[in-house]
C-alpha cells in the first residue's frame, strides 16, 4: 500500500505540484464552472424578465420573475444535494488516491454514479406530488402559482441530468481533471443561453412556450453537460482507477463514508436554499417588489459567490490530498493560498458590484421600484463579501479535514441563526424595504467570529500533531 501511494504521488499533481501554483490552476477552471452554474440561474431570469405584458396581465415579466424566485430554493436544494454528496465524494476519492488505494477508489466511483441515479428519483417524486404545495406556501398570486408550478415541475421530473452532472463532475474534478468539467459546464451553459430565446419566444420554428420554455432549455442544458462529463470521466479517470460500471453495486461502507462528510456538507448547502425560501416568505410581509428584487439581486450575486465556491472546490481536493499524505506543509500552503485567493476574488466582486451595479440592472426589465429595491440590495449586502470570503474558504478548509459538522455550524450562524431573525424582525421597521438587507452582512460577520475559533481548535487537533 505504502509503495502504491508512493508511486502514485509521482504522477498525480496535487503531490508534487507547487501548491501556491496548483491551486490557481485547479481553481481557475472550477471558478469558471461554478460562474457558469449561475448562468443557468440568471438567464431564465432574464430572459423571462423580457416577455411582453398581455392585455389582461399588464406587468407579467415582474410575476414571471417572481414565479423563478419562488421555485429557485428547490433547484438550490437540488444543486445543494448533489454538491454535498460530491464534497463527500471528493474528499473522500481523493483521500483514497493520496493513499494509493485505487480499488477503493474505483469502488468510490462506481457508489457515486449510484447514488446520483437516487438523488433524481428523489426529485422526480416531488415533481410529480410536491411541487404545487411548494408554490403555494410563498403566494397566493394565481398567475404566479400557475408559472412557478409550471416552470419547477419541467425542472424536478428532468433532474437526471442536473444529478448526474453533478455527481461526474465532482469524480473529474477529484483527480485534478478540472478543465474537462470546465468544458462540458461552458457546453451546457451555452446550449441553455441558445435555448432560452427560441423556446421562450417562439424562434426558428419552435413553438412560443413562455416560462416552460426556460425550464426545458435549463434541463436541456444540463443534459449536455451530464453527458460530457460522462464521456470524460469513462476515458480520462479510468487511466487511474478502474470506471467500470460493475462498482454502481452499493457498498454501505463506501456510502457511509462518502456521507459522513458528505450529509454535513448537504445541510450546510442545503440551508442557502432553506435561507431563501425563508427570505422569501419574510421579504413577502414587506412587499411583493421585495421578493423580486431580493430573487434578481441573488443571483446577481452568485457569479461572485460561485467564483469563490469554485475556490473552495480546488482546496478540497488538494488539502485532503496532502492529509492523506500526512504532509504538514502542503497542507497548510493550500490552506494559506486558498484563503487569499478566495479574499481576492470577494473583494473584486464587491468592487465590481458596488461600481456596476446601474449598468447590470438596466439588463432586466423591472418596475421601477423593484430596480431601486436591487440597487439597495447592492451597496448594503456587499459590504459584507470579504467575510463571506474568509467563511467559504473555512467551510472548504473544515471539509477537507473530515470537520464537516464545523462547516455545519458555520453555514448554521451565517445563514439562518443570525440573518433570518434579524430579517423579521426589521419588517417591523418603518423603512423595512431599504434596512432588511443589513441582516445579511451582520450574519457573515458573525459567522467568522466562530470560524476564527472552530479553526484553531481544528488546528490544534488536526494539524498540529502532524510532523512537518
């Protein structure tokens, strides 16, 4: 075993590879690809923000993009279970080629693939029993229920590709092969963009489907990238471990262990989506413009938030790596040169933001008030990005470490302990529209306060004994 980690370390990067180096060249193309997942986000959004009002509803963009902000959290409880069970996977594959174990490495892969084909049956169900109920807990709009139903339904019952995209994605991206993900995201992000016009309006000979046009050109999309992802996988990892399909068998042992980093990371992103849906509900009781601008602002903000989520995704592998290898130093270069350039690129995204934020807004087509709304969103929200850098590099830092629960911790404080009771609370306020959005800064500050002290106790226990 011992001479089998050795030998692989001698062709395998994240072993010999500078680490300052390394993680720009694994992180670049995984920022890529998670900007390119916001894409899928917000160009249904502004795409449906374009469609004309009809003689009896004369302000259908703002409710169209009011029904995506209400489906929104399930497709972020989609991506949050598939990107928790591929932590699990990336973690735990990496740390099992660090070892030079390829058997089980193989095992990893095979167990993975299983386990996307679950996460779709999961979703396919609600689609078919849940998704009605869902809408009509955030509004009571029947054109909005109408759209939102319509849209999240085509979403959930074509999720095979959204679940197994992910899910080959994370098994490229854990044997360092992050340009071949970056590929097959970029293929799948244009396909939607394309899609989108035609399906929505009517282009090229394609029947005018409105919002549902926006969700067949989503699940279209992802299809492509899960078939890319695929095909990669199959002929690029198999020159390490074995790809054969015979290893989709379940093992209790491998899930269970993909899951004991994996179900901590799955509540942590799962609680982004459980934050919006609260968000939305709560935002509600201030005004219907609140919830819209709150929906386009957000995923404004995920191109910045993806880059810093695609940071995080190249320490994982990297670190749990090198803790695999017990190697002292490389893991605490990836953790120093992960944290800084994750502060990096928060605090270009805040610049960018604060100084283009008229010129991006002007895209959508919005009421006036809902624009004003985004704008306040803007300034006040991003005043808080450099501690929700330092919290995503933590949450990647405590993952790759087998600390899960700590990440768990963390998102609890930054997503709903802190913001969601300091949210409603300000409805109450006389300005409530303008001064709601200062519970998401107050909330990422506290949050670091307690990565500061989960991290050096991790330190401690984790690091610290290791010898150099």
């Amino acid at each position: 075993m011992e001479d089998a980690a050795k030998n692989f370390e001698q062709i395998n990067i994240m072993g010999i590879a500078d680490v300052k180096k390394l993680t720009l060249t694994m992180g670049l193309p995984m920022i890529i690809s998670m900007a390119l997942q916001a894409v899928y986000n917000i160009v249904d959004s502004y795409f449906v923000s374009c469609m004309p009002s009809t003689d009896g509803i004369s302000n259908l963009s703002d409710l169209a993009v009011n029904a995506l902000t209400l489906a929104f959290p399930v497709q972020m409880l989609m991506v949050a279970i598939g990107v928790g069970t591929g932590v699990g996977i990336n973690a735990i594959l990496s740390r099992s080629l660090g070892e030079g174990d390829r058997e089980k490495a193989g095992k990893i892969a095979g167990n993975s693939i299983f386990l996307g084909l679950c996460m779709f049956v999961l979703f396919l169900l609600f689609g078919f029993f849940g998704v009605n109920a869902y809408i009509k807990s955030q509004t009571s709009d029947p054109v909005i229920i109408e759209m939102g139903v319509s849209y999240l339904r085509i979403c959930t019952v074509g999720s095979l590709g959204v679940s197994m995209y992910m899910t080959y994605e994370k098994l490229l991206q854990a044997t360092g092969k992050t340009m071949q993900s970056t590929i097959a995201q970029i293929s799948g992000a244009i396909t939607n963009i394309i899609l989108d016009p035609i399906m929505i309006f009517g282009l090229c000979g394609c029947p005018q489907m409105g919002i549902e046009g926006a969700a067949y050109a989503t699940v279209i999309g992802q299809f492509v990238s899960f078939i890319l992802d695929a095909i990669f996988h199959h002929k690029y990892n198999s020159k390490e471990f074995s790809t054969s399909l015979k290893y989709i068998k379940p093992e209790l042992t491998i899930i269970g262990q993909i899951y004991r980093v994996g179900v901590p990371a799955i509540i942590m992103q799962a609680l982004m989506s459980f934050m919006t849906y609260g968000v939305n509900v709560i935002f509600a009781l201030v005004s219907t413009e609140a919830v819209t601008a709150y929906g386009i602002y957000y995923k404004i903000q995920q191109f910045v938030f993806f880059a810093a989520f695609g940071m995080n995704n190249a320490m994982i592998p990297i670190i749990a790596f090198n803790y695999g290898r017990r190697n002292k130093k490389r893991i605490n270069d990836g953790i120093k040169y992960g944290m800084i350039y994750t502060l990096i690129i928060m605090l270009a995204g805040a610049v960018l933001l604060q100084v283009l934020a008229n010129p991006i807004l002007s895209v959508f087509t919005l009421s006036d008030k809902t624009r004003e709304l985004c704008l306040i969103a803007v300034r006040i929200v991003t005043l808080g990005y450099l501690f929700v850098g330092a919290n995503i590099a933590f949450q990647g830092i405590f993952q790759a470490l087998g600390n899960g629960v700590s990440s768990l911790v963390l998102s609890i404080v930054r997503l709903i302990a802190v913001p969601l009771p300091l949210a409603y609370a300000l409805t109450f306020v006389s300005n409530a529209e303008s001064l709601i959005w200062i519970s998401f800064p107050i909330g990422e500050l506290c949050a670091f306060a307690v990565s500061l002290i989960l991290m050096k106790r991790i330190r401690k226990q984790k690091i610290a004994p290791l010898k150099s």
